[in-house]
C-alpha cells in the first residue's frame, strides 16, 4: 500500500473528511476516466476540442476537478473521442 492510500485510510476515519469524499468520489471518477480516455485515444487536450467541439479551456477545468460537466459535455467529447458515453447506477 503507497503512502498516499495509507494517508487516505487513515483520513477516512474522520466523519467528516469521509463525508466530503463520498460526495466528490463520482465527479473524480468522471475526471479520471475522461483523462483517461484521452491519453488512450492519443490525443491532447486541443485535439479533444478540435473533434468535440468543446472549448480546451473548458476540458482543462474539467479536467482539473474546477467544473462539473453536463451529460451534454459528457456525450460530446465522448463522440469526439470515438467513443460512446455510458452512464449506470449500481
């Protein structure tokens, strides 16, 4: 186990540390995926814009975790990546 998980474990003792992080957990996932997804596909962040029509400013604050994106943001640089946007709930 890495440092930093072992400094999360431990900060996830604390009520409410864990109740912040279970609220931001999904919108980080969103984050992390679209990352993801675009480091795969080869592509920077002006290559995403270019091919979804969304701003690169705006993909680099979602990126950064600054904004939350809409499914319709979602859907497009989803499309613009090749790819299909598919939500689900567990």
């Amino acid at each position: 186990m890495s440092d930093l998980q072992k400094y999360r474990e431990k900060q996830l003792l604390s009520p409410e540390f864990k109740e912040e992080y279970d609220a931001t957990r999904n919108e980080y996932s969103v984050t992390r995926a679209l990352i993801a997804a675009r480091i795969a596909a080869n592509m920077t962040q002006k290559d995403l814009a270019e091919k979804s029509g969304i701003r690169q400013s705006n993909i680099s604050r979602i990126e950064s975790g600054a904004c939350s994106p809409t499914i319709a943001t979602l859907q497009a640089l989803a499309k613009g990546l090749g790819m299909e946007l598919r939500v689900s709930f567990k």
